[in-house]
C-alpha cells in the first residue's frame, strides 16, 4: 500500500512536538464550475521542534501516535523569512 504524502502550510507551533499543518485542496464545483479552495487542518509530529508557523513542510501518514496524530513531517520545503 502507498504511502499517503501532502505538502501544506504550518499555521501553528504552540504545542510540543506537534504542530498544526494546513493543506489546500483546489477543485471546481461540480455544478457552476468556479474553483472552490477546501482547506484541511492536520495534527503533525514534529518531534524536534524545528517547524515555525509559516513553514512549507511535507507530512507523511503514520502509525497512530495519539487520538488526533497520524501524521509525521519528513522535511521543511522552506522557511518563513523573517
């Protein structure tokens, strides 16, 4: 079984080890056709704290780690410049 890869936005690092990743998925509408942005949020290990808000990451899916973590960061794309 493959497995699943997303790359999205880091939009929070408050948490320990973990950090909220968003992924936007852009469709058209079925029935008009107009491009509709459906946004995901998901629960991602980072288990060495390094991802800021802001971050491009790349998450793979994983074990369970906890009741809302199935998901772990492979790399940082690129980083927020400050």
């Amino acid at each position: 079984m493959a497995v699943k890869e997303r790359v999205g936005l880091v939009v929070s690092d408050k948490m320990q080890k973990t950090v909220v990743v968003a992924i936007e998925n852009r469709a058209p509408h079925l029935k008009y056709g107009k491009i509709v942005v459906q946004t995901r949020r998901y629960k991602v290990h980072d288990e060495e704290n390094t991802c800021k808000t802001g971050d491009r990451v790349r998450i793979q899916e994983t074990r369970p780690l906890s009741k809302t973590k199935r998901w772990q960061v492979t790399e940082i794309l690129n980083t927020k410049a400050t």
